[in-house]
C-alpha cells in the first residue's frame, strides 16, 4: 500500500516499483490521500483550457484512473480536500476544511479503515519533512506513521475493522542526491546537457539521507512514464520528468529507492533489493507486535551491503560522497 498526498505523485515517487511487483502478482494499492483539486494546469500545452479549469476535479479523478490502469495497481480516495501550496510572504492561511487542517483522529481513523481492509504487509510514504515543503506532503506522513501504530492497535478505532499489523513501512526516497549524481555525471560524459545542475547546487548544504533498499524496477519505466503522461493536466511531456534519455536513465539508474523507517520482522543489515524480504505472507497474527531495529544507513555500508547492484552503487556513491537525501521534487 502506497500512502499518497495527490493524484500524480505516485507515478512519480516508487511508481515503477509499483508496477513491477503487481506484474510479478502481488495486489499494490495507492491511497490517494486528497482530490488535487487545487492543483493548476502544469502542462503548457494544455494552458488556460476552461473546460479543465471549470473541472479540475473531474480531470484529476479521470487522470488519476489511467494512471492506475498504466501501472496495473488498485487506487482508492481517502476522500479529503487538497490544501493547495501556499504562496506568499507572509503564507497565507490554508483554506477550511482542507487535509492539512483536518483532526488526525479523523484523517488517521481514514487510513486505518483502509489498511485494516486491505491488509497490506509493507507500506510505503514520505518522510517527515514530506520530501517538498507541501502540508499535504507533511500530513500525509503524519497520518501514515500514526495509522500504521493504529491498525495494529485493538484498542484503536475499534469500528474501523480488525487490527492488522503491517510488518515494513518505508519512506520514498524518490531523488536521492546519490541518484542525481550518477545521472547528472552520465549524461555529461555522453555530452547531454544534464538538467540537474541548479537542482543539485540548490541542495548541496541540505542533510543527507540514505536510501536502504533499492529495487531493480527499469524493465517498469515505461509503465511509469505511461502513468505520468496520464496525469496530463499536470505533468509536462517536455518537462523535468522526461528530461533524462531513457535508455541512459535505465543504464546508468535502473532502480527507486526506499530507505526502511519501521520494522515489525527482523531484517538483515544490508541494502535490501526487496521491499518484501523478511515478510510472513500470512501476517503476523494475533497478540502484541514486536518491532525490530531499523538498519541504519551506516549499518548498512558498514555491512558492504549491496547485492547485485554493488559496484553500480559502490560508483555512484564513491561520485556522491556522502550517500543520498530524501528530497524529492513534486509533480
Ligand atoms: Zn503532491
């Protein structure tokens, strides 16, 4: 289950991964947490079009549900209002009624009732600082991290269902600064212009994160891509996401990355390249839950980690210096 603020940040935050473990057949389900429908047009050649201005909404559900079909996974609403990004010096307020300014017991007892029907074993969502400074970004990890203590809690929303213990949660990690770089310095050697320079500039004195799993998913890119262009009010064909040669990107960067934020089986201390190792398919039962350590990113250097894709990553890294940061841009 893959917890998200709006229509198209899926496809473009693990939306690969997605694709590629609903093709080996495994049930992936997003929740898409708000309508978008505060969104603008972001694609210049559909521009001051009124028929979509008159119903963005509309066009966000339609967008939304191709995306889906492109990526072979279910997707349901967890029915709030988009809380648009504030723009201003000073912000101005959020608008009633909106995600952001909801009460967690009702946004969380939401997704609990979602996750106690679906019973997802591994969840996946933003970190804490929502990747992008959006507040539904900031909720929609506040609001993941809570409902997945809820749903295996009895004694919580006890009308919402069942308990149901989810064994991994884990934050996208969708544009590591490990990734950029790699894709950035193989673009220049193959005399591209790469379109990360003002990106990775802007970044360099920010906190690094390091991702903990990465999952081999290129042969899913098309699939994505797909799901991109199907959010089309939203994303630009020109734009940022197709800025990067395909067969490059596959290349140079055949994965996404998730970096592991609770655990509820032991996992070993190695970069993962499944985001289901460890897991009991038969979950874990009734009685309390035990959680386990988390690796750290050091732990998992520490162990020499990598499996198969070691040296692509060894290169990567030794490019990055010191590992990846959560930040991720926003469609
Ligand atoms: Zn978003």
């Amino acid at each position: 289950m893959a917890v998200h603020a709006h229509p198209d940040d899926e496809s473009s935050k693990g939306a690969a991964t997605m694709a590629r473990y609903a093709a080996e057949g495994a049930r992936v389900r997003v929740v898409t947490c708000t309508g978008g429908e505060r969104g603008d047009i972001l694609n210049p050649r559909l521009a001051g079009r009124e028929d979509i201005l008159r119903d963005m909404p509309g066009y966000r559900r339609r967008e939304m549900a191709a995306a889906a079909a492109a990526l072979g996974v279910e997707q349901v609403w967890l029915g709030f209002v988009d809380s648009g990004l504030p723009e201003g010096d000073p912000l101005p307020p959020l608008p009633e009624g909106c995600f952001a300014l909801e009460p967690l017991d009702v946004t969380v007892g939401a997704l609990v009732r979602q996750i106690r029907e679906f019973r997802p074993h591994v969840m996946t969502c933003y970190d804490e600082n929502g990747g992008y400074p959006h507040p539904d970004h900031i909720m929609a990890h506040k609001v993941a991290v809570a409902a997945f203590d809820a749903a295996a809690d009895p004694t919580a929303y006890p009308e919402a269902g069942a308990p149901w213990a989810v064994e991994k949660l884990y934050y996208d990690v969708s544009f590591s600064i490990t990734r950029i770089e790699a894709v950035d310095a193989a673009l220049r050697e193959r005399g591209y212009e790469s379109p990360f320079d003002g990106w990775l500039h802007s970044r360099r004195d920010r906190p690094r994160r390091r991702a903990t799993a990465r999952v081999h998913c290129a042969e899913h890119f098309p699939q994505r891509d797909a799901a991109l262009r199907a959010h089309a009010t939203q994303i630009d064909p020109d734009g940022f996401f197709f800025a990067v040669p395909r067969d490059v990107e596959a290349e140079v960067w055949p994965y996404e990355e998730f970096e592991l934020a609770r655990t509820r089986v032991p996992v070993e201390p190695v970069m993962e390249d499944d985001l289901f190792a460890g897991v009991r398919l038969a979950g874990l039962g009734e009685g309390p839950v035990r959680e386990y350590p988390v690796p750290t990113a050091g732990d998992v250097r520490a162990a020499g980690a990598p499996g198969h894709d070691r040296e692509a990553v060894e290169r990567a890294g030794a490019r990055a210096g010191d590992g990846a940061d959560g930040g991720r841009l926003e469609a």
